[in-house]
C-alpha cells in the first residue's frame, strides 16, 4: 500500500478519518505488511502483501485475519493484538 492512501482511507463501518497505520514491513514509499486501525470502532485491517483489506467484519476471513495477529504480535501493538474488533489474540 502506498503510504500517501492513508491521506484517503476511511473506516468502511463508520466512516472515521484518519486511520492509523502501523508499519512491519515496508518499502519506501510502500508498505508491505502492516495494519489500519480505526481509534472510533477498535477494528484492525490487515495490510497483507501491499494491499489494505478492508472489509465488513461478515466478509472478513477469521483465519487470515489470526494468522496475521499470530505473525505480527511482536511489532503491532497491543490495542490491535488484545483488544482489536472483529477478533484478537
């Protein structure tokens, strides 16, 4: 994901600006893996390979969304690992 989007980026459920970003891997001006938070609902979208996931929580897939958590619990932090919606660790 290019870091610039974050400038357009908004929560798909309610609509909150700005998200927060939080870089694991990155590649200037990308990043590679990482995720969005949105501070209104708690809820985390994953940046998987380049590309912010960003779905309703019924389209989201549980499996990705824990293995991404599992992957990543030592860089993100705790208010995406512990407490995030729709799932944490």
């Amino acid at each position: 994901m290019n870091k610039k989007m974050i400038d357009i980026l908004v929560c798909p459920l309610d609509k909150h600006f700005p998200l927060e970003m939080f870089e694991v891997k990155s590649s200037e001006p990308a990043v590679i893996e990482g995720s969005l938070y949105c501070t209104e609902c708690n809820r985390f979208y994953p940046i998987i390979e380049e590309i912010p996931i960003m779905l309703p929580d019924e389209l989201r897939d549980k499996k990705q969304d824990v293995e991404f958590l599992e992957r990543n619990k030592d860089a993100l932090p705790q208010k995406i690992i512990k407490h995030a919606r729709p799932w944490h660790l």
